[in-house]
C-alpha cells in the first residue's frame, strides 16, 4: 500500500452512464498510482414504475442489463489491461442502489468509494443529487465525486 493513501480498494458504482465512465477512468487512474484494486458494483433495479407497463419478466431485464454493462465494459478493455490488478465486476438486484452500495462496501471492507458527476443541480449542489447525498449520509468511507 501506498503511504500517501491508507486505502487500496477502490469501488465504483457503474451503470454505463457518462458519469460512471468519468467515475471509472478516475478510479483506473488512481489504482495504478496506488496499485489498487477496483470494484464495479452495478445495481440492476429488480422493480420501478416502467416494470408494470412492459410485459417483460425481471430475470429477462436482469440479464439483458447485465449483457448491456459488459459489452460497454469492453470498450474500455484496454484500459483495463493497464492495471496490475483486475478489475473485479459485481452486479446485483437492488430495490434501492445507494443502499445496495453501501451494504456492500461495508460487507466487503472497501476503503473508497468514486462517483462520476452526471449533472449540475441548484446553486448549491454541484454533483447527481440522489446518489451522492445518500452515499454522503451513509457510507463510512471515503467518497470522491469526479466531474
């Protein structure tokens, strides 16, 4: 480990968004400086309002998210490869994604935890509202919210 930092797990929470890929490339960016190992977690929601419009079963919405989250995961394989560690990929159902994130990083004793931004909020707020202010609320570890 690294002594400027005293953590050496990295989770990003990855949902193939703009602001999970800028979450990604810092994370991959800071591994290799600290040679850290990096968690993708992506909470698949296992219900939500568009579920009861589409005749569409939850295990078939399971996967064909999961298979749209790896083929994006390959674009960046080369990134990837850069990495003394691999990149460990973890994807779950979940009724609510930041408490999955949380349960997670406390039942797997991660050390930081690295948002991307994916938009602009009030004259306050200047990070994805929902997401980061309950990962803030919730989680004992610490958070970097890249732009």
């Amino acid at each position: 480990m690294n002594n400027e930092f005293d953590f050496e797990s990295i989770l990003v929470p990855y949902n193939a968004t703009p602001g999970a890929e800028r979450g990604l490339k810092a994370a991959i960016e800071l591994a290799k400086r600290i040679d850290g190992q990096i968690t993708l977690l992506t909470c698949i929601e296992n219900q939500s309002i568009l579920s009861f419009f589409r005749k569409q079963d939850k295990n078939q919405k399971f996967e064909q998210e999961k298979k749209l989250i790896e083929s994006e995961l390959e674009k960046i394989e080369s990134k990837i490869k850069e990495l003394k560690k691999p990149i460990k990929h973890v994807v779950l159902k979940s009724s609510f994604a930041p408490s999955t994130i949380v349960e997670y990083v406390e039942k797997n004793n991660i050390d930081a935890v690295i948002i991307g931004q994916t938009k602009l909020i009030g004259t306050e707020g200047k990070y994805h509202e929902s997401m980061a202010n309950y990962l803030l609320d919730d989680l004992k570890c610490p958070l970097l919210i890249v732009k």
